[in-house]
C-alpha cells in the first residue's frame, strides 16, 4: 500500500503522506488555482498536473522531481492550413 497520495482540486495540487496518526498534507502546489487531474507515472516518477485557467483553458504542467519545480508542457502544433 502506497504512502503517498496526490490530489487535485478547485483549490490546488495537495500531496499527503500516510502518518501514524493517518493522512497529513505533506505539500501544497498551485495553491489556489483549479487543478482538475492528476496522473503520477510509475514509470519515471514524473506529476502530471491539469490546471483549469477559466478563459484560457487547461494547461498541463509536469514535474520529474517530486514536485519540487514544475514546468508547462508545450501544446501540439497543428499543420497550417493551406487553400
């Protein structure tokens, strides 16, 4: 059983650990702001992190250290379109 839980809310990116005593947020990132996924890959380890920016959409941010920085993903590029 894991020790480490990761949560996304309307408030942020919260990171709780398992204590004695139970679950105690470990950390908090974008505090508020609109965090609406998660994903933690097994893989390599790196955070996933979609915040709802209202206006101007989702944004994804990854981090490869536990949350320590935390870096935009870059958005695809779509063909130009020609006539």
């Amino acid at each position: 059983m894991s020790n480490l839980l990761h949560v996304a809310t309307r408030k942020g990116f919260f990171s709780l650990k398992r204590e004695a005593s139970g679950w105690e947020i470990s950390k908090v990132d974008f505090p508020g702001q609109n965090a609406t996924m998660s994903l933690h890959d097994p893989r390599d380890g790196t955070l996933y992190v979609a915040l709802d920016h209202g206006h101007f959409g989702v944004k994804l941010h990854r981090s490869g250290d536990e949350g320590r920085t935390w870096e935009e993903c870059g958005v695809p590029v779509f063909p130009k379109l020609t006539d």
